[in-house]
C-alpha cells in the first residue's frame, strides 16, 4: 500500500492515529511525524514538529492520543512532559508533571505508562529511577490525573517491603475505574522473583482491590557471577537482547545491543564493585530484567 519501507527501530509502536481523513504516526527519537491520506493510503510528505519547550527539549516521544476529539497528546517518557497538537500538528500548549522528593531527595521517574478518557489523562510511573535498576530498594508507583492539559492531583502507592515496577494501564469497561499491572519484587529476594499484580482504583485514586495474578521467574542468567574479567550472558536461544550495565550511582557504565545467548561480556576495565545489569528482549520489548553483577 505503501511504497516506502519502515524498519521497527525507526517507527514508534503504539503512535498511530486517525486525524480526519488521514493517518499519522511518529517516528522513534526524532521529531518526524508521517501522514497517509485516506481512503487511497497516500504518503505525504514528512512533517517536523518544532518545539523549544523544556519539557521536550529532548523530543522522544513516547506514544500518540486522540485528545478531546479534536487534540492529539504526545508524552515524552524521559521528561515526563505533554504536548497538544492541533490537527495540522501545530503544538498547542505542553505541560510537565510536578516533581516528587523520594526518601533520597531525588525528583525522577520511570517506566510511564497512561490512560485518556475525554478530557482527563491519567499518567503513572515508578519513582525513584533508581529502584528500575536496583530490585533490592523500594520503588513507589505514583498516578498522576491531568485535565485539560493542567495538574489535577497526585496519589502514591507503596509499602516498606516491596519494589513495585508499573508496566501498563487501563480502564474498565464502564470507564468507571482503573486496573495498574505491575511488577512487585521482594526486597529481601531481589530479582529473583516477582509477582504480577494488578490493582483496581476509582477515578479518584482511591484502592479498591488489589490481587497478585501469576509469580514469574527470571530466565535469564550471567556465570561466572562474581567475576574479574568476564561473565557469560545466557537468554532464550530464540531472541537477542540490550543490555545496558549501570553502577550503583545509576550511571550506564556498558550498554550492548542485539546480544545472543551464550555472549560473553569483558568487564576487565570496570573498577571491583557492585553493578545492577538491566536486561531488555528485543523480541519482545516490554519484557525486562534486573541483574545484579560483582566485578572483584
């Protein structure tokens, strides 16, 4: 229908939308945004949206929205900010969500995932960041409700034993409350495994239950683990995978793409220590693991 061709790594999944007669969808890490005419399935010509606005500073945006009928949201996940565009893709207005001071006195988020109804968005996240890497520290799960493009309330959910990771969100089908999935790790018990749970909200953050569905065990594994030169990285034969190699200041010290299993991985040049290995399928991308690792 088509006659250009478009690779995963360069369009963004979860992006496209019908505006009018036509359908847009957005690239990954840029501000290119394609149009495909209705009913004939004509490509336009590639658009560019221009923003200078801080909250997308840095454009990556995460997922695409009819907004309001007439609105499309945009949500950059790293700045967790939101942008309105008109019709013809000119922004209209853009917001960031207020910040919150973890225990630590860190201000950062990860792992966004939202719901839109009307004209209400509801956004949550996992804070600190640092908790995405690190299973063994707590990790909150914080919900946002946005309005109009402007802050309505925030809610948190948290216990002191658990490091609760948000992978997805939506309503019911009376739209009258909101199911969080996530992922919930023992402290005591790092990584190694973690319950999937799902908790239902009214519409004002209020709990109203909350029910652990399935226990997963991790799949993946490194040997030797401690090391002083080199571990061996060991997946599904049928899928190759990022990995990325943070201390515990949360600064990525090795990031390595398209890793099959039974790789092995030099870590002579990093000083003796202890390293969270984060682990993405590039089959399946939503699925993620957290790896501790001990250079000596």
């Amino acid at each position: 229908i088509i006659d250009t061709s478009y690779t995963t790594t360069t369009i963004l999944p979860n992006s496209l939308v019908k505006v009018d007669d036509k359908l847009v969808f957005f690239h990954r890490q840029s501000n290119l945004v394609e149009t495909v005419e209705l009913p004939g399935y004509n490509l336009l010509p590639t658009d560019t949206i221009f923003t200078f606005s801080r909250p997308f500073s840095r454009l990556l945006i995460r997922r695409a929205y009819r907004y309001n009928d007439s609105l499309i949201l945009t949500s950059n996940y790293l700045s967790h900010g939101f942008m309105l565009l008109d019709n013809d893709l000119n922004i209209v207005d853009s917001m960031s969500i207020p910040a919150i001071s973890s225990t630590n006195g860190d201000t950062y988020y990860d792992l966004g995932s939202s719901v839109i109804k009307k004209n209400s968005f509801y956004y949550g996240c996992t804070t600190p960041s640092i908790s995405v890497l690190n299973p063994f520290m707590q990790g909150d799960i914080v919900v946002f409700k946005i309005k109009d493009l402007e802050y309505q309330w925030d809610c948190l959910i948290s216990d002191d034993s658990t490091n609760k990771l948000l992978t997805s969100m939506y309503f019911s089908n009376d739209s009258a409350h909101i199911f969080l999935q996530y992922m919930e790790y023992d402290q005591r018990k790092g990584n190694l495994e973690y319950d999937v749970v799902v908790t239902m909200m009214d519409t004002m953050c209020n709990i109203l239950s909350t029910h652990k569905i399935a226990k997963q065990k991790v799949d993946v594994l490194v040997y030797p683990n401690p090391t002083s030169e080199a571990f061996t990285f060991k997946g599904s034969p049928n899928d190759t995978y990022a990995l990325s190699l943070y201390n515990l200041s949360g600064k990525a010290v090795l990031k390595k793409v398209h890793v099959a299993s039974g790789t092995s991985i030099n870590v002579d040049h990093l000083p003796a220590g202890m390293y969270m290995l984060h682990v993405q399928s590039q089959r399946n991308p939503e699925q993620t693991r957290v790896i501790k690792v001990v250079v000596r």
